[in-house]
C-alpha cells in the first residue's frame, strides 16, 4: 500500500479498520478520513519492485588514485606514486600532519618530524 497524504492539511493517513469490510485512512491533524480502496487481504508493506541505479563510473579509476602525483614507493605494496594528504594541526605547538597515501592500495604513511 503506498503513502497516502490528506488533502486538506498534506499530513499523512493512517490505516486503521473500523469494521472487517472496511478501512478508513485518518489525519490525526485535521480529523479528515475517506475511505480506504485498497484491497482487504492488503498488506502495509508495498510490492512495487525497487530497481537498481545503474553504476556510473565505475572502473574508470578503479585501481589507482587520480591525486596520487607524489613520487613515492609504498611500503606494503611497492606502488611508486602517493597522494599527499596535509591534515592540518591539532594544537598550537605542533607540526601540520602530513601523510601520504598509495595510489593503488590506499595504504598512508606519515611524514615528517617522528616523535618518540
């Protein structure tokens, strides 16, 4: 059964069954009720069959990262390019995060000043 809305206030109807013949579709808003047309074995859920969108894009960079023009060998699985990604800073005093992410596998390293 699809979403029926009220024509007076655009609120939506609610089944309910007064009798085992009838339903009616009620507004809680504005009291207005009609009378239901569905069938009486009906179920609440509807049958409408909900079609796939069809994939755009797909496999036109699906391997490698467009971005990633870095000259940089990947340590898990020897790509040579990365993308560079510059997270900012998280505190005043700190260094900006620099890390730099595989082309292929999507792997990121961080770069720069190395804490212990």
């Amino acid at each position: 059964m699809a979403l029926k809305f009220c024509p007076k206030c655009g609120s939506i109807l609610i089944s309910q069954e007064i009798d085992k013949n009838k339903s009616y579709l009620f507004c809680d808003k504005c009291n207005h009720f009609e009378l239901s047309k569905t069938k009486k074995n009906s179920k609440t859920s509807s049958s409408e069959k909900i079609e796939k969108e069809e994939d755009r894009g797909e496999g036109i960079s699906k391997d490698k990262n467009i971005l990633a023009t870095y000259k940089h060998k990947c340590s898990q699985c020897g790509y040579d390019k990365a993308q560079i990604l510059d997270l900012g800073i998280f505190y005043s005093d700190e260094d900006n995060l620099i890390m730099l992410k595989c082309g292929k596998c999507g792997y990121c390293e961080r770069i720069g000043r190395k804490t212990s």
